[in-house]
C-alpha cells in the first residue's frame, strides 16, 4: 500500500488524490492558511448569533420547519424525555446535535471502508473553503477520523441526494458525538468505543456544524469519483479486448484509419481508433488476405503426417472455387487465391468490430463530462446557508448569511444518469463480439464454442457467453435514469430532489459487472487468439515445405485428377503454399501480445473441457486489477 499525505485547501483536490484516499490510504493534513479563514467564518457566525440575528439552520429549523425561531429557553424544561445529556447545552447546540442523530437513519449493507474514507477526505475538503461556520477544531477532529482509521459505518440507502446526503453523512458525523458505529482496524465497534480505541474524543457541535456536517452532495461525489476512476480503466480495457477479439478475427482495420475519423471528429471517437491502431500495430493477422485463412477442422489421427505437426490439436481446411464459378468475379480472383477458408468474402466487419471506434468514443466522451462535473463538484461548497463574512456593502444579515441549493445534486445525478446507460453499452457490444467468437455460423473459420471437441463431449466456452448475456440484461435493468424520478420530501418543502446517491451508487455497483464482461471477453478471444495463430502457422509450415500436394490435401472440392482443370488447381496451390511462406510468422499486433501473455500466466489454452469456474475467477482479478492497461 503507498501511503502519502494530501494537503486540502478546498479548492485542488483532484480525482486522483480521492482514490488515492480511498484506495491507498492517503492521510490528509489542512491547509493552515486556509484553516484560519475557516475559522474567521466560525468567529463572524458566533458574533452573528450574540446578536440575536435569525438565521436558517442557527436560529431556526430545518427544512419545515425554518419559520420556527428558537428560544432563549426550553419550553418543555418540565416535560420527560428529550436529551438528557443535552441540557447542559444551549438550545442552538441541541438544535445541531438532533439534527444528525434524527437524520441517521440509512438502511442497507454498509458502504465498503473505501467510500467512506472518499466521503471523509471530501467532506473535509468542501468545508475548507470558509463559507460553513464550523469551527477548525470541528473541522480538524473530522480530518482525525480519517486519519485514525475510525472509518464511520454508513449504510448504502437512504439518500434522496436534496438536501444533499443528510442520512447518510449524519451516520458520518454521528461518530464524532459518539454515537453510531464505525470501523476500527476491520474491527466494527460502537462510536464511542471507536473514538476511544484511536485516542479520540467526542465533541459538541456549535452553531450551524451539525448541518455543515451532513449538508451536501458527499455521498454522492464520493461514489461518482471512484466511479470515474474505475471507468477510466475500464473503457482502456474495452479498447485492449476489443483489439484482441478483432486479431482473433483476423479482421479489417481500415474502419480504424486516422483519416477517416477526422471526418466524423468526436474527441472518445477518435481516441478509441488510435488506440485500437495502436494495440494492434505489428500484427500480421489483422488485414490478411481471405485466401491465407484456413478453416478450422475436427482433428483425426490421420490429419498430419509430418512429426513436427503430431501435436496440432486441429485439421485445416479450404474450399476451392473452380474456374467454372469465377465468371463476373475476374476482377476479386486476380486479387485473391480461388480458396476459401475461415474468412468471408467482405471488405468489412461486423458492426461489434468495425463501429468499436464509435461506441466506446461515445463511452469515453459520457465519462470526460462526467469527469467535467465531477472535477467542479469535488471544490465547490454543497452545504446551505452559505455564509460571506468579508462581503462588502452588506446592510443585513440576510446578505452574508444567504440560503441558496448547491445541496441539489441534479448536476451530478444527470452526469452519473449519462454515465449509467454508457455502462450498459459498452457491456452489451462486448457480449456480441464475447458472442461472435464461439459463434461457428459467424466466428470466420475458428472451431464451435473454440473447442475441438472431437467425441462430441465438450462444450467449451458455450456458457461463457450466457454469463455476459446475463450480466449485460442485468446492467441493461439497471441503466433505467433514477434522476427523471423525483419524489419530494420534508412535507413539501423539499419538493424536487436529484436522487443522484442512488444514481452513483448504482453506476460504481455496475463498473464491477462491466468489469467481468470485459474479463469474460478478453478470456474468450484469448482461447480464440492462440486457435487462429496455430492454425495459420501451421499451414504456413505445411506450405514450407514444399509438398504443394499436403497442401492439396486440405483443400476440398479439388479436381479429379486426370481432369483438364488439375494442372490449373496444381498452379494455384503452389501459389498458395508461396503466399503462406512469404508471410512469414503470424502473430498478434504487439500490444495484444504482451496482454496475452499476461492472460496466459493466469489461464492457460484449454484443449479439452475442464472446471472453468476458478479460472472466470482469475480473469476478473487481472482486470480489475488493471494490470492490461498498465
């Protein structure tokens, strides 16, 4: 694990400091400078409140309730119940402290510790820009938290994502009275028993810190960013599978051309296509003429004589075309041999390969403006009211205290909503081209489900692909937009919310299962990779050695011999078995080799059916692991 420590100022925290928050267990320290003007906010709120001015949130209550001013004393002084452990206080520091213990009240499994320590280091991050009113003792025991590894327990539902996360970030701040539950060292413990753990201690909020505590777009962002982070690995991804299923293919990179996507200039379009090119540079498969590619066969005990070809695991095959078939067609056969093996006769592939450019550009164009959201909303301030202590030429309180929305989390909501159908997408193009390769009726001369299966036992990848099918329909259910289903709160005063903490909570759940259909993907075209590389090395060291007639052999529908078209069959052979020797050895594009051989040092070819379910297993770890793209 690579610890560092991340200065917050609250206006430069990157994604990328975020997941190394998350991730790596970066600590955080505050920006003394900034620090200071966190503090003045707290100071100019307090001398407010000695005034007796009214203020949402600080002298009022909440939501509904903001037309209630408090009081200087409790009415209920003689009633039972309320917080005991409260009445020391002020009725503005009770005010604070039900505020967070009332709105914890999420359900559901809790966030994993790498969430929560995302929301912690934002939470901290926002609030230091100076416009909240904690105070930088609140602010610094926040910092605390993370920084001990007293990782507050926060389950995964109940935001509405207006006003802001308040459920969820209350479970937060709950931790710093003492109440809730947090993890310590994996250990899940009472908060007061957490704090103690890591030398802590509980605190009183003071004016308006309950609500800048749980007042904001944190969960949300939080979820979003990592999201973010994980997907820019994942379109990588799509790019490197999507280049090694078109090798397998031996397919047609003319739809990759630079020239040709200046003319249609998306800027993901037009990185997805160089970075196919890219991938695919060295590869002597990719464009290779239809007549080289042998078709696969079963394997006979009688398929190869030669020693050297004993431990092939497969026959070839091509078909010839007589010269009787050819008229109209003068101009293709002066191009190309009259044999036809695994490859079809057509100048371009399928749209999963050929529009791969296309789709994942758009993929990748949704994530850049949902990074361009993202990027704004992990400096902004999400809390209300905000608060301008230097504003000059303020007549009242009202013009430095101002109650405004930037909690909404619709900006995010509709980032994440976009996000959340490209998922589905590039998910879904990946299953057809997973789809195509065992596909015998479509998968250009490789082997049924690419597998010899030669006692007819064997099923091969067969089920692999209805794993993604399954995977794909269910991210397909789950693209549906939360952001267009507004169900208002807080008896009407609160009557339009984003519902964006659902919206990325959902889009950083549904990364982990594009994730293993982009592993079911590149565990597929890397069995389908080594078939179409053997096959076409071993007719090309048939060809070597110059025996046009074991050539001849694995060609069907040849002349009777004797024939007047045997000694034109006999020519064209040889023509043949020259191209295949002057081709030279048949590989990969080199990035697709070195990714290749990764995935070879987790799963090896498989000959025959054997247990798959640990070897899906090692394949999602490698790609989530994002050692491919690395």
């Amino acid at each position: 694990m690579t610890i560092s420590t991340i200065s917050l100022d609250g206006s430069s925290l990157g994604r990328a400091q975020v997941a190394a928050i998350a991730y790596s267990g970066a600590r955080i320290v505050l920006d003394p400078a900034q620090l200071q003007r966190v503090q003045a906010t707290a100071d100019f709120l307090a001398d407010k409140v000695s005034c007796g001015e009214p203020i949402y949130g600080v002298t009022t209550g909440f939501g509904s309730n903001a037309d209630k001013l408090l009081g200087a004393y409790r009415a209920r002084d003689e009633l039972p119940g309320g917080n005991p452990e409260q009445r020391d206080g002020t009725l503005m520091e009770e005010l604070q402290y039900n505020l967070v213990v009332t709105h914890a009240v999420c359900v559901g499994q809790p966030f994993g510790i790498d969430v929560v320590r995302a929301m912690l280091g934002i939470r901290v991050n926002t609030l230091m820009r100076g416009h909240s009113g904690i105070r930088a003792s609140t602010l610094q025991a926040l910092a605390d938290l993370l920084n001990h590894d007293v990782i507050p327990v926060i389950p995964q539902k109940g935001s509405v994502g207006a006003s802001g996360d308040l459920a969820p970030l209350s479970h937060l701040a709950i931790v710093l009275l003492g109440g809730g539950e947090a993890f310590v060292g994996g250990q899940r413990l009472p908060g007061a028993e957490a704090l103690a753990k890591a030398g802590l201690k509980p605190l009183r909020l003071s004016f308006k810190e309950g609500l800048a505590l749980n007042n904001g777009t944190t969960q949300m962002l939080a979820t979003a960013a990592l999201a973010l982070h994980k997907m820019e690995q994942l379109i990588a991804t799509a790019d490197l599978a999507a280049a090694m299923t078109l090798d397998a293919f031996a397919g047609r990179t003319g739809a990759l051309k630079a020239e040709v996507h200046q003319l249609r200039p998306h800027p993901g379009q037009v990185e997805s296509a160089a970075n196919l090119r890219a991938h695919l540079r060295g590869s002597t498969l990719a464009d290779i003429p239809y007549h080289l590619v042998p078709r696969f066969r079963t394997w006979l005990a009688s398929s190869w004589s030669h020693a050297e070809d004993q431990s092939a695991r497969f026959d070839l095959s091509w078909d010839y075309v007589p010269a009787a078939q050819r008229h109209g067609k003068e101009s293709f056969y002066a191009r190309f041999l009259p044999f036809k093996g695994g490859k079809k006769h057509q100048p371009q592939d399928a749209y999963c390969l050929r529009c791969a450019p296309q789709v994942h550009g758009a993929v990748r164009d949704a994530w850049a403006q949902a990074c361009r959201v993202i990027d704004i909303e992990l400096n902004a301030v999400t809390d209300n009211p905000l608060i301008f202590p230097h504003m000059e030429n303020a007549a009242v309180i009202e013009d430095q205290v101002v109650s405004a929305g930037h909690f909404h989390g619709m900006p995010l909501a509709l980032a994440m909503s976009y996000l959340k159908a490209s998922i589905a997408v590039l998910a879904s193009i990946s299953e057809r081209r997973l789809n195509k390769l065992v596909d015998p009726a479509n998968n250009d001369g490789l082997p049924a489900f690419l597998i010899g299966n030669e006692d007819a036992t064997d099923s091969g990848f067969m089920i692999v692909q209805y794993t993604a099918a399954a995977l794909v329909n269910d991210l397909a259910t789950r693209s549906h937009p939360a952001s267009v289903y507004s169900i208002p709160t807080s008896a009407n005063a609160e009557d339009h919310v984003s519902m964006g903490a659902n919206e990325a909570r959902h889009v950083l759940d549904m990364t982990e299962d594009l994730s293993h259909v982009l592993a079911l993907e590149i565990y597929t075209a890397a069995q389908a990779l080594e078939y179409r590389q053997d096959m076409l090395n071993a007719a090309r060291r048939l060809a070597d050695r110059g025996d046009w007639q074991a050539l001849a052999a694995k060609v069907q529908g040849a002349p009777a011999p004797g024939s007047a078209e045997q000694a034109q069959f006999e020519t064209e052979v040889k023509a043949l078995m020259q191209a295949l020797s002057e081709a030279g050895e048949f590989r990969a594009g080199d990035a697709v080799r070195k990714a290749f051989a990764q995935v070879r040092e987790v799963v090896g070819f498989m000959q025959r059916d054997r247990a798959m379910d640990a070897e899906v297993q090692r394949m999602c770890a490698l790609i989530a692991s994002g050692v491919l793209v690395q």
